[in-house]
C-alpha cells in the first residue's frame, strides 16, 4: 500500500512558497502576513494554531495570534475581526473553527472581507469557488489535490465518494473532483447503508467528523483512501477510517497524523501568500 504521505508533500509546497516571499518582499518591504484568531480554550486547535504560525515562519511569512477567552462576546469577536479587516499590514484572516456555541459563525464569515479570507469560506469566496472563478480554494480540499496530483493520482474518470457534506471540505472537495472529471457520489450522516456506496468508490474522501468509522469492509481493494479526520484518543491522534485495517488492503491511503492535515496548513500559507500579491497588484 502506498502511503500518501502529506509531510513530505507540504515540504515541497512551502519550498516552492520561499521565494515568492523573498519577491514580496522586495516589492513591498513586508512579508504576507496571517492573523488566526481563536477562541476559547481547546487543546487541539490552540496546536493546531501553534503549527500554523509555525509553518508560515519557516517560509519567511509573518502570522499573529489573536487567543480570545471562552466568554468572548459575538460583538468582541466581530470588532476583533472589523480591525483586522482595516489593518493594511494583515493580508490573510483565518478564524479557527469550531468557534464555541454562543457564538454565529456564519455572522462572522458574513464579516470578514473575502480580499483576506485565506481559509476561502466566506460566501463570497465560496460562490467564486462554485462558479469556477476561485479567488482562494478550501484549504483541505485543496490541499487534498495537490497530494494526489504529487503521487501522480488522476481523478478523471474514476468514481469518487465523499462522505461528509460540510462547507469546509465535504462540498468544496466534491466541487473539485468533478473539475478533475470524476464521477461523484456525496454521502452524509443521513445516508442509508453507507458502505454501499463506500464499497464502490475507486477514490474515497472521508470527512464524517467520526472516529474510526470506517474500516477495511468499508472499500473495495485496491481503492485510494483519502482520511480528512483527526480524533483525539487517549494519547493518540485517530482519523474517520480505521487504517490499520487498511493496510494491505487498499491502493493508497493518508495517515493520521501525517495525511492531509500538513496539506491543509500548507495550502493556507499558498492562501495567504496568493491574497498578499493580489492586494499588492502583484497578481
């Protein structure tokens, strides 16, 4: 079984970043700059965040972290993201989702200005996306292809199945398979008899936000498996599909950790970098 092995992609990915960056800065005298802003306490995401300042340091990047308390009220939230909307210094805005349940997720992608939504979900962003005039892609899905098309993996022509239907990956990466002329099947938690459709996916992207849903009964052999989720268990990180069923068994597959997470993260930089040049008329 061939590994998909999403460290080494995002390696090349951000390497490929360096020297846009070095001629951002030449033309600009900055360097692109993120602003995650993250709210409350989760241990996961405040690593998650910490990987992301992380990774645009090591490409020359700039990134701020904005930590807000759990109690962070929708109006602190939406003026924290209106600074940053108005700050010229900040080209790239990412809000670490799940935000904590009081507060309107969708109020604050209706707010935060598309020209620097690098995680490419806001409306305005998506209905670019949907209409194929992307100003950025969905971080995951995105990145999701840039790892299939490293280990010379094509879509076309293949049936494709995507369980999970949310705006962050489960739509967007479907949208991106039928532009890569797959044949595609949605899936979600109301689909009945899931490994029906599973079972005959020859590229299977699973984003069901469920550990360890999915095991080796699930695919077809010789199918490409595409892990999206990342579970905490114990000590350690699980995904939807259970891979050391897997093993032997399929094509290709992502681990986690080590699949498409550091996609995602590498994506988000491209993200970034991409909407700086564009507000410097670099683009």
């Amino acid at each position: 079984m061939l590994i998909l092995n999403g460290k080494e992609v995002a390696k090349e990915v951000r390497s490929s970043l360096a020297p846009r960056v070095v001629s951002f800065m030449k033309e600009t005298g900055r360097t692109p700059h993120l602003s995650v802003v993250i709210v409350g306490d989760d241990s996961a995401s405040h690593i998650y965040v910490k990987n992301k300042k992380i990774a645009c340091e090591a490409v020359g990047m700039s990134s701020t972290i904005h930590a807000l308390p759990h109690n962070t009220t929708q109006q602190e939230l939406n003026d924290k993201i209106t600074q940053l909307n108005n700050d010229e210094t900040v080209d790239g805005i990412l809000v670490q989702l799940p935000l904590p349940s009081h507060l309107n997720t969708d109020e604050v992608l209706r707010l935060l200005s598309p020209a620097k939504d690098a995680d490419g979900l806001t409306f305005n962003s998506l209905g670019h996306f949907f209409a194929g005039k992307p100003l950025v892609k969905p971080c995951t899905p995105e990145g999701v292809m840039t790892m299939l098309k490293h280990y010379g993996i094509s879509p076309e022509g293949m049936r494709a199945v995507v369980v999970g239907r949310s705006n962050i990956v489960g739509k967007p990466m479907a949208q991106l398979l039928i532009e890569a002329n797959a044949t595609v099947t949605v899936c979600h938690s109301r689909t009945k008899n899931l490994s029906e459709f599973t079972r005959h996916g020859d590229l299977v992207v699973v984003a069901a936000g469920k550990a360890g849903l999915l095991g080796k009964e699930d695919f077809k052999r010789d199918a490409i498996v595409i892990d999206v989720g990342m579970h905490r268990d114990g000590g350690k990180l699980r995904g939807d599909v259970r891979f050391e069923e897997i093993n032997g068994w399929v094509k290709a597959a992502t681990p986690v950790p080590g699949g498409v997470g550091p996609m995602t993260i590498a994506t988000l930089l491209q993200n970034t970098c991409l909407l700086a040049e564009t507000r410097a008329g670099l683009r």
